[in-house]
C-alpha cells in the first residue's frame, strides 16, 4: 500500500472546508431576510396561483406576460400588488407567477393571496401585518 507523504494537501483542504465567507450562503430559505426567496401557493374561488418570490428589481411575470398585459385593469394590479406596497417592498422582489382557472378578479385574489404566503417564507415577522389587513 502506498503511503501519502503529502500532509500540506490534506491541511489545506481542511482549511477550506472549515473558513466561511460572505458569499456561503448558509441562511438561505430560513426565513430571517427580507432578500430570501419566498414561494407560496394562493387560492380564490376556482383560481390557483404558484407564485415565486426572488430577490431583483421589482419586475412581474405572470404566465409568461407582464403584469401590464395580463391584468389591464389599474384595480387588479393594485390588488395583486398589494402586499408588497403595504410592506413597502417595491423594487426588491421579481414574482414569476403561473395562475390557472377562475376569471380575472379571482385570479387576481389567488395571486394576492400568494404573494403573501411567499411574503411570509422570506421573512415570518410580516405575518402580524398581513394578518390584519385581510391578505391570508
């Protein structure tokens, strides 16, 4: 059997499994920052909403459209925007959401609904908040 004589190696690389830096990314999904991803699942009626909350720049997609083009109506976009302006969150989260059955107002709700649930995975401290104003 051949004997390893290179100790430096095996030091090193116990060294760079034991140091951490700022890029591990260690508290991912617990919860505990407002730039945690967030996924949540909201229902209305006949609508179900599979809503994904990243860290970005506050942009919309929802199946595959802008929010703009998918709900035209300036009172469906403040209501699916709404959790997050009540939490004043604008600009700090891109949702990607697939919506299927029900109308437009119900879809509308389930998207509300979940936006919030995801709201709630990234950081468990809004849930008083949400609570109140009637969102969960």
């Amino acid at each position: 059997m051949a004997e390893n004589t290179n100790d430096s190696a095996v030091l090193e690389t116990e060294e760079e499994l034991t140091s951490y830096t700022t890029e591990t990314n260690a508290g991912a999904g617990t919860g505990t920052s407002t730039n945690a991803p967030g996924y949540g699942t909201g229902r209305r009626k006949e609508a179900v909403a599979r809503v994904r909350l990243v860290p970005g720049t506050g942009k919309w997609t929802i199946n595959g459209r802008t929010l703009e083009e998918y709900f035209p109506a300036k009172l469906l976009q403040r209501e699916v925007n709404s959790p997050i302006v009540l939490l004043k969150l604008e600009g700090k989260f891109d949702a990607i959401v697939l919506v299927d059955g029900g109308g437009t107002t119900g879809q509308a709700g389930a998207i509300r609904h979940g936006i919030s649930r995801a709201l709630l995975q990234a950081d468990a401290d809004y849930r008083p908040v949400l609570k109140k104003a009637g969102y969960l």
